[in-house]
C-alpha cells in the first residue's frame, strides 16, 4: 500500500519525506489556500524533493479549460499527476490527458458507479473521499469495498484506488485491510500511525529497569 500525504506544506512535506514513508503527495485547493502559497511555485518544489506522483487540481469545470488548465500544469514536473472532478466533462478531460500521457486522480468520487465510470476513462487513481461520507452518516469504508470488489472482476482497469478524506489511523488500518492501493494521509495522522500508548509506557519501565544495572552498552 503506497501512502501519499495530504498537505500543501512544504515544511511539513520534507520532515515527513526524511521517513521514507512518502510516496506521492495530493493537494487541492483548501489545502493551498491554507498554505498561503503561489499554487504553481509550491507544486513545483514539492515535485523537487518527492519523487512519486503530485496531485494538483483544476479549477475550471469545462473542458476546454480543464484541458487548458491540465496541460498547463502538467508542464511543472514529469511527475504531477493532474486532477480533476468527477463530472462529465471531468471524465472527458481524464480521457484526453490520459491518452497523451499525463497521469490523472479524478476527485470527489462518492459513489461505485462514479469509480466503474473513472476506471472506463483511464484514470490513473480514483479518489473517493471516505471521511466526507463518513461525515453525512453513510460509511466511507463500505465504498472503498465496492470499488475494490468491482476492480478486482475487470482486471483490464488499471486505475488505483486512492483512498482519500482520511480522518483518524483507524481508516488507514481499514483502507489497507480492504486493499486499498493508495491512502493520502494528512500529516497528523501519518504522524499518529507510530503512536501506542503501551509502546511508550514499555520504554519507560525497559530503561527504567536498564539503569538498575548500571550497565552501558558502548562503554567498552
Ligand atoms: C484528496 O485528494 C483530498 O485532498 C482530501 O483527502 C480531502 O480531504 P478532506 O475531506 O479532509 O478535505
């Protein structure tokens, strides 16, 4: 399972990348507002330390322009994977950049009939967004089987399933047990994925019982 994190910080981005644990990163628009930053100047020092896929978003709804603006972005680094929303002209947009080489996440997918329609484009990932439907009060995880369970009877779909709208580890857990191929993590809780309560608690008592030897482990 590849894990993409989910941020426009670049500070952030190049303490979690020293990990190793980054394969690819996914912004949108909130997050680069957020940010504070030049969208185009931060999308492209991301891609000058992440080698993986870079997700950076449209923000025209036709064609044209989310051809336009697509192509445009696509010319910032070879590894910018563009995206685009899941509606008609979105999905033909995903067509035409895909056929000319350009890797494409179509977002804002909420339903298995918007994956199956993503897959037959040519997406290079489908992002359903789990925590928003988790937020309404359906169940995000239940979507991420349905798509897993209709890609695996095509294997003629090359499109990855990137889990995304990632809330808490316990949907990272979820997403990884189901299959998921990608999940794209905010910080916070790529960070949370290391912590347990009893791993602390368990250094605490070994050291505390090391030092009753009096014993070094580089002292001779
Ligand atoms: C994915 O690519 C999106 O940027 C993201 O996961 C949205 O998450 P949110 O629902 O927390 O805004």
């Amino acid at each position: 399972m590849k894990f993409f994190v989910d941020t426009a910080d670049v500070e952030e981005l190049r303490s979690l990348v020293e990990t190793g644990f980054v394969d690819g990163v996914t912004t949108n628009p909130t997050l680069i507002a957020r940010s504070g930053r030049d969208f185009e100047a931060t999308i492209a020092e991301i891609c000058s330390f992440v080698a993986g896929p870079v997700s950076a978003e449209v923000t025209a709804l036709d064609l044209d322009g989310m051809l336009a603006e697509g192509r445009h972005l696509a010319k910032i680094a070879p590894n910018v994977t563009i995206k685009v929303p899941l509606t008609v002209d979105g999905l033909k947009a995903c067509r035409s950049l895909t056929q000319e080489g350009t890797s494409v996440n179509v977002t804002l997918c909420f339903s298995a009939a918007q994956a199956l329609l993503a897959a037959k484009a040519g997406a290079t990932f489908i992002s359903p967004f789990i925590g928003r439907l988790d937020d309404v009060g359906e169940t995000g995880r239940n979507l991420i089987q349905e798509i897993v369970e209709i890609y695996r009877n095509y294997p003629e779909f090359e499109t990855q399933i990137l889990a995304a709208s990632i809330r808490h580890p316990l949907h990272v857990v979820e997403m990884a047990r189901m299959g998921a191929d990608v999940a794209t993590i905010p910080p916070k809780i790529l960070r949370q994925l290391y912590d347990h309560p009893l791993t602390d608690k368990g250094i605490e008592m070994f050291l505390s019982d090391w030092k009753k030897t009096g014993q070094k482990i580089l002292s001779k």
